[in-house]
C-alpha cells in the first residue's frame, strides 16, 4: 500500500502535463496536435482544388475531343461529297470528250461530203445517162408513143425532158448529132387545151423553139411535141400524134434536194463511194 501512494503524484504529474499540451491557453495558442489538424485540412482543400481542376481539364479534354470528332464528320463528309463531284466531273469530262470527238468526225465526215460533192457534181447520174448542169439525160433508143415513154421516163424517176434555155437546146442538139437520130419526143403537149402548150409539170412555155410554121396541129391530131435535128444543127420543135412512135429523151436532177438532205449522214468511203450514192438518186 505505501508503494502504491509514492506512485500516484508522479502519475498525476503526466497527466496534467498532458492536459497542458492538448488545452490551449488564454492567449489563443495552439498545441502541436491542433497544428497538425490545420495542416491536414489545408492539405484537403489543395487536394480539392487539385481534383477540381483535374475534372475541369478533363472536361475540357472531352469537349474538345467531341469536338474534334464532330470536325472530322464533317470533314469526312465534305470529303465524300467531294469525291462524288470529282466522280461526277470526271464522267461529265468523259462525255465532252466523246462528244467533241463525234462533233470532230461528224465535221470530217460533211468535209469529205462537201468535196466529194464539189468534185463529182457533175457525174452523180446513173450509167447510160449524159450529164449537164447538174441534170441527167437518158436518149432512149425504143420507139414509143408519148404517153408510154412518159411512163417509162417515170418509172426511172425521171421525167420527159423539159428544155428551159437555148443552152440546154444545144446541148440535147449535140447529143442527138452523136447519136444520129433525128427526132425525139419531149415533155411538151396540149392535150389538155389545144393551142395551150405546157411542159409535164404544168410550167407555161418560157423559152420556145418550134420549127418554122410549127406548131400547125396536122389533121388535128398532134397534140404532142418532138424536137429536130439536122446537120448537127436545131431545126426546132415540131408537134406530132401523141400516138406516133419515137426515141424520147429522160431528164431527171444529178442531185436532188430532197437526196441532198438525206446524204448529209453518209460518209463517202475510198471505194464504191460514188456508185452507193448514184444509188440514191
């Protein structure tokens, strides 16, 4: 027991000293302990703001990547939209290239068109014919009445001929001179209205060239007409029986305008050219 109470103001001396150092004085001072507390919570608050700044940039940084993504969308998008045009520019480049070069042929091919025309616009009549101006003239050796060799000329698309200018009158004098026949049926009658002469397509008579004392209507039945040759010389027209049988003379254009329009898509070739397009007329 005496032991015992010797100890206990040594213990009572630690305590109150411990006391001391948890208690702050009067004058507002803090222990070690309360130090340490202040430090931990400023500690805290750092670690705070440190985090809510990490969260901030952190946002930012996700932001920005959405952004950044959304860009390149659309990027990729203006990119496909480009692609498409330059597709669609290219075969539209494709398409002005074939059509220059089909301009380009189709510019070669009238060229070529053109100087064959220049060149054999003279000789575009089927063979057996004689070419004159631009016209076609078949003499026809077979005796026919004038309303059959008006058939026969139509059935070779032609006509009787029609004598337009003393030109024309000594060029048909010639031929016939070549041929040595004398006389030959042409498109001219008055069947129609005696004394009323008119050609096959119903043109008045402009230039004419009858015989002397010709057209005289003999027995009253000539009704259609013939030109004579002599010497190599015109004697003039004469009217004769439609009924009498002579050589008659076709006239047809070398190049009519309505085969003109449809020659415009043929393209002449090195060979055959010119007997495809006779052909045609």
């Amino acid at each position: 027991m005496a032991d015992r109470d010797i100890d206990c103001p040594m213990d009572l001396d630690k305590i109150t000293n411990i006391l001391k150092f948890s208690i702050p004085d009067k004058t507002g001072q803090e222990t070690d302990g309360g130090r340490c507390s202040i430090t931990s919570i400023h500690l805290g608050l750092a670690a705070l703001i440190v985090l809510i700044f990490t969260l901030a940039i952190a946002i930012g940084l996700r932001v920005h990547a959405l952004s950044v993504n959304k860009e390149c969308d659309r990027a990729n998008l203006c990119n496909d939209t480009s692609n498409e045009a330059q597709l669609r520019l290219t075969d539209l480049n494709a398409k002005l290239r074939d059509c220059a070069r089909r301009h380009k042929l189709a510019l070669k091919r009238n060229n070529s068109l053109c100087q064959f025309l220049n060149i054999h616009s003279e000789s575009l009549c089927p063979c057996g014919w004689q070419v004159h101006n631009q016209n076609c003239y078949k003499f026809s050796m077979d005796r026919k009445d004038w309303n059959t060799a008006k058939q026969q000329c139509e059935s070779l698309n032609s006509h009787l001929i029609i004598i337009n200018t003393p030109e024309e009158q000594n060029f048909i004098t010639e031929i016939q001179t070549k041929l040595n026949e004398r006389v030959y049926l042409i498109g001219l009658t008055d069947q129609e209205s005696e004394g009323n002469w008119t050609w096959l397509d119903f043109t008045p008579v402009g230039f004419a060239s009858w015989y002397y004392g010709q057209p005289d209507n003999w027995k009253n039945k000539e009704d259609c007409a013939s030109i004579l040759t002599k010497d190599g010389k015109t004697f003039g027209w004469n009217d004769v029986g439609c009924s009498d049988h002579f050589p008659f003379i076709c006239e047809k254009m070398s190049l009519p305008l309505s085969k003109l329009l449809n020659l415009r898509n043929v393209v002449p070739e090195e060979s055959g050219t010119q007997n495809e397009m006779l052909r045609m007329v």
